[in-house]
C-alpha cells in the first residue's frame, strides 16, 4: 500500500501514543523543523525528557511512523502543555485532538487541576483545538515569540476534574473515535478511577445521541 495521508484519508487511522524516547527524536525533529519557525534543537528535547515526572513527552505514531508528539510540564496543580505538532501531511485527521486527549489522561493521573498553554496570536487553527478542549484565553505575554515579537496568549482550563469537564472530554473521545482508533497502553492506577467514570459517561449516557445530533 502506498503511504500518504490522501490515499488513506477515509479510512480512520491507527494511532499508538506512548512515552517520548530519544530514540524517537529523529522523526520527531523532522516534524519540529518543518512547523516552527523557532524550532527546539535535540539538546532542548533531551533537556525536556531528563526532567522524569516534572515532564510528560509522548510521540503519536503510525506502525513506525512518528506523525506528532506533546509535551506537558507539571507545576504543583497546573499541566503547562509545553509542545504539541502534527506532522504537515497528516494534519486534520484527528492526531492532535487524540495528542490533546492524552494530555488531559496524562493530567488527570498526576493528580493536575488545571492545564495551560501560550498559543501566538497568528495560530488560529491551535487555538480552535484548544477551544474545544475548554480553553478560555486569559491574557497576553507581549513580544512572547522572540523571532517574530509576536504576542502570545494565555489560555486555561480551571477544573479539568468537575463533571462537566469530564462530559466534554467524553464527548471529544467519541469524536476523536470517528477518525482515530487508539492502540494505547492501558491506564495507570491512577487513571483508572476517572477513565470509569468517563467510560460510564460514554457507554450509559446519551452521548452518542448527542454528538451526532
Ligand atoms: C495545531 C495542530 C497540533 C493541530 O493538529 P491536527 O492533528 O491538525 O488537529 P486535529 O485534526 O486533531 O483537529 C481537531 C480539531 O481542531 C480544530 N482545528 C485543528 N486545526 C485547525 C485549523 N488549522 N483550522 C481550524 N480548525 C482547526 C478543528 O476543530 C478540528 O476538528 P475538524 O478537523 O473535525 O474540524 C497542528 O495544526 C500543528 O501541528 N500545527 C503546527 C504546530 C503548532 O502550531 N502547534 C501549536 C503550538 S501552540
């Protein structure tokens, strides 16, 4: 079969999300360099992934194929998510909602309250993902990027815990579903509790019925 995100593009995609390695940062740099103007160099991502539980890297990735990858940096109750990149080719197909869906996963099991995040002011496309994962801008770092002087925003989610968040992320997992299937590890303890009541959420409400209308 011949490889591309248009001969596949109706088919819903296989996608393994795991932990970032250095061994990944090869497919992960290609991706990096083509949609940053300031990309991270390989010492910044190793720099990042010696950090052990302060950080949560991981790599989306398509039999062995890294198509994108996230970053989180954890302060005390708050997920700074520090990265997230889809590779050009494969974006609009679902990979950064599942990469923003892990994160959320990932925050709920270090025991996070709250995620953040700098978008630039340009990126409307970030910041419609961010939207529908709840995040409400908050304020402007003035001249955040240093190569352009552009502003970034601030953007947050309080209370990635109360019900309604958890409605929303089951609601987003549903959709992810239309175009993701997820070859993931299963949870983490500390997943466990949440993901059951996600899981009730999604197999014994009305989600389905309301997602599609
Ligand atoms: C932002 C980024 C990670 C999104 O990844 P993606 O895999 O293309 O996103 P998804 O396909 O999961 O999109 C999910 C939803 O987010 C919104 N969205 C994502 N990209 C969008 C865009 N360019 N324009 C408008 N909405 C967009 C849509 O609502 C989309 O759902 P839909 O395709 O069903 O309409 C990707 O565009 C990217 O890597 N950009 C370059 C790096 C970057 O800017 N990172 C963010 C730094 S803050």
């Amino acid at each position: 079969m011949s490889w591309g995100a248009q001969e596949e593009s109706r088919e819903v995609l296989e996608l393994e999300i795991v932990p970032m390695r250095r061994w990944h940062l090869r497919g992960v740099l290609r991706i990096e360099n083509q949609v940053y103007p300031r990309p991270w160099s390989a010492g910044l991502f190793l720099s990042e992934l010696s950090l052990g539980p302060e950080r949560a890297y991981h790599v989306a990735r398509s039999g062995r194929r890294i198509l994108g990858y996230s970053g989180t940096m954890f302060v005390e109750e708050d997920a700074h998510v520090t990265n997230i990149a889809v590779d050009p080719a494969w974006q609009r197909r679902g990979i950064g909602r599942s990469l923003l869906l892990n994160i959320v996963r990932t925050a709920w099991a270090r025991g996070a309250v709250n995620l953040t995040l700098e978008v630039r002011i340009s990126n409307t496309g970030a910041q419609e993902l961010y939207r529908s994962f709840g995040f409400q801008p908050v304020g402007l770092r003035k001249n955040y990027y240093a190569e352009t002087g552009e502003d970034a925003i601030v953007m947050w989610v309080y209370n990635i815990k109360d019900e309604e968040y958890l409605q929303r992320i089951a609601r987003l997992e549903v959709e992810a579903s239309t175009k993701v299937r997820l070859v993931t590890p299963p949870p983490t303890e500390g997943e466990k509790d949440l993901s059951s009541k996600l899981y009730r959420f999604m197999h014994l409400g009305n989600f389905g019925r309301d997602v599609n209308g």
